[in-house]
C-alpha cells in the first residue's frame, strides 16, 4: 500500500536529486533536498484538507488528481507561476520572464519580493474564506467546543464570513499595505494592489467553490431520485441511466483542489527564495514536494485516516486559518518560513493527538458497555 501510493513520489525524488547534481552539482542537491522537506512541511495541513475533499470523488477522479492534478501542481505553481508573477508586475512578456529567471537571478527575485504583497492578499483572503467557513458551520463533531459552539451560532448570519473576510482585507490594506515589504528593505504604499488582489481572492473563492458545492448537492439530489428510479425500473423491467452531473460534480471539486492547492503553495514558492533564487533547482525541490503532499493526500483517502482520527481536519483547517492572517501580515513583515511550518504542524500533531485520546475513550466505553463488571481501566469491579 505504501510503495503504491508513494511509488511514484520516491521516483520523483531520485530523478530530481540526480538532475539536481547534474544540473548544480552537490550544493544544487542539497537545496533540492531542503526545498522539497520545505514543501512537505509547510502543505501538510493542505494534504488534510485535500483528503477531505477528494473522498467524495470517484477512483478515476483520484488518479486525475494524481495526474494532470500533479502537473498543474508542479508545472502549474512551482515552475510557471514564479515567471507570471514576474511578467505581470515587470509588464513584460514571459519568454523574456524566463530569459530574465535564467541570465539574472538577482533581478528575478527583487521582481517576485515587489509582487509579494499582491500575492500575499489573494492566498490570504482566499485562505481565509475556507477557514471561516469551515468554523461557522455548525458540525456534529466539534474540537474546541467551547470556541466552535458560539462560532457556529454565529454561522447563521447569512454572508457573515464574507463581510469578516471584507473587514479584514480593508483592515490589512489600511496597516500592512500601507508600508509593504519590498526588495531592499524598503517599504511602498500597496493598498490599492492589496485591495484588488484581495478581492480577487474571495471572488475567486465564492465562485470555484460555489460551483462545486452546488453541483455536489446537486448530485446528491439526483442520485437520491436515481435510486428510486431504480427501484421502479426494476419492478416495471426497464432500464435506467446513470446521473448525466458525475462528470460536471467531480470536475468543479478537482477545480476547486486546483485553486486550494496554488493558495496554499504561495508561502512556499515565496519561502523558497530564501533558499536559492535558481528557477530550476526551486523547481526540482518544490516539484518533489509537491508530489508527496499529493501521494499524502490519496494516502489518507485509501487508509480511511480521516474517518478514525476525526479532529484532523479541525486541526487543518485552524492552521490554514494561521498561515491567511501570517499571509497578510507578511506583505509588511517578513516572518521566517519554520515559523509558517511549524505552526501547521503543532496544529495538526494536537488534533491527531487529540483523536487518538478520543478513539481511545470510546473503546473504553465500548469495553464497559460490553462487561459491566469492569471499570474504564479494565479492572474488575465488585466483591
């Protein structure tokens, strides 16, 4: 199970590492190694959260997720979108952005650190979006009760995320927009970039996942009717087809993974010019990473992870609300990319910590309920 879930990411590891020394030599193939261990750590909590998502999708869309999914990811965000970025906020074309990446590394990255804050405010609004949304409804199963219960209450209000996602766009526009972070330590006036960029965030959060939710609850109706239709088919003889909105639900929830994805590899993309400003050797180590957050996120799906250790997701979802608020702090301040990693990780390792001590009370109970005569530690009670 391991080996076939993470086959391919091991082949992309040894590819990527010998290109590495080929392309750089052993100092190339220590920064490809340190890149991809980046990766991983800071898009963990987004493998979490990608499982949640793509076990309601069918065996063929898992493996387009691992396909064309992984090229996007990989061709998508690490290789093409640093050369966007640069294209865009120098106006010029992207062969001379990748003539540029390749002749004048210095240049390159001064570009991307000037394109940061604009990047920054649509992850970070985008992030946001999913957080607040997730906190709002009100779940069966809740994590920090005494947090998650009034939140939930508050959830009724209709629009209520999008009008605290708003506050907190025009808020970060007024303060860290206002002295943006630049190449240089120097600071500029962003708060019109900040604002467009925002809103472009949540705008494209409202649609791609407005759209997918509304084609999966589509497809939930009509496959309920489809079942009855079954059954009358059956007992008259005739034959039924297949719900026609398959295709259309699993296509806008893979779109949907495709835009959370890129969301979350912004702070990794940016963090990488930490490392190295080399548009190969970052390609090569984020490309890795990238293929383990995916083969995590099938792996989680296929063991079933979520459905055992419950509050995973919680755990995800309040780091990904972490890493948005870091996101806008950062178009003014630089904050260190262990920080972002480690924050996602003590996130997660308490909720998974916190399903194992649940699953454990509940086979307590189970035990209890089965023999009286023993109390929660397995003691016999009595004479």
């Amino acid at each position: 199970m391991l080996l076939k879930t993470f086959g391919w990411s091991f082949a992309v590891t040894a590819i990527a590492l010998a290109a590495g020394v080929l392309y750089g030599g052993w100092q190339a193939f220590g920064i490809v190694a340190i890149l991809a261990v980046l990766e991983i750590s800071l898009s963990f909590d987004n493998a979490v959260v990608n499982a949640g998502i793509l076990k309601k999708m069918s065996a063929f869309w898992q493996k387009i997720f691992l396909t064309v999914g992984i090229l996007i990811a990989v061709f998508g965000m690490r290789l093409v979108f640093p050369v966007v970025i640069v294209a865009v906020s120098a106006s010029m074309g992207p062969i001379e952005a990748v003539d540029l990446a390749l002749t004048d590394k210095d240049r390159y990255q001064e570009l991307v650190t000037d394109a940061h804050p604009s990047i920054a405010a649509f992850g970070g609004m985008f992030l946001l979006m999913i957080f607040l949304d997730f906190v709002f409804e009100d779940r069966e199963i809740k994590w920090l009760g005494p947090i998650e219960r009034p939140l939930a209450k508050l959830g009724k209000v209709d629009m209520l995320s999008v009008c605290i996602a708003l506050a907190v766009l025009l808020i970060s526009s007024l303060t860290f927009a206002a002295h943006a972070h630049q190449h240089g330590g120097v600071h500029a006036d962003k708060a019109e970039t900040v604002l467009l960029s925002g809103i472009a965030g949540l705008v494209t959060y409202m649609l791609v996942g407005g759209l997918s939710g509304h084609f999966e609850t589509k497809i939930e109706q009509d496959e309920e009717r489809e079942h009855e239709a079954e059954g009358e088919a059956a007992r008259s003889g005739r034959p039924r087809s297949a719900v026609a909105l398959t295709g259309k639900a699993a296509f806008f929830m893979f779109l949907y993974l495709e835009v959370l994805d890129a969301s979350f590899s912004f702070d990794g993309v940016i963090g990488a010019f930490a490392v190295t400003n080399d548009i190969v050797v970052m390609a090569l180590g984020l490309g890795t990473g990238a293929m383990y957050v995916r083969s995590l996120t099938v792996y989680l799906v296929r063991q079933g992870t979520l459905d055992d250790y419950v509050y995973l997701e919680h755990g995800a979802h309040y780091a990904i609300g972490a890493l948005a608020v870091l996101l806008l702090v950062t178009i003014q301040y630089e904050i260190n990319e262990i920080v972002t990693g480690l924050i996602g990780v003590v996130l997660i390792s308490a909720s998974f910590w916190s399903s194992v001590r649940r699953n454990k009370a509940l086979a307590c109970d189970a035990r209890v309920a089965a023999d009286p005569d023993k109390d929660r530690t397995g003691a016999t009670t009595g004479a």
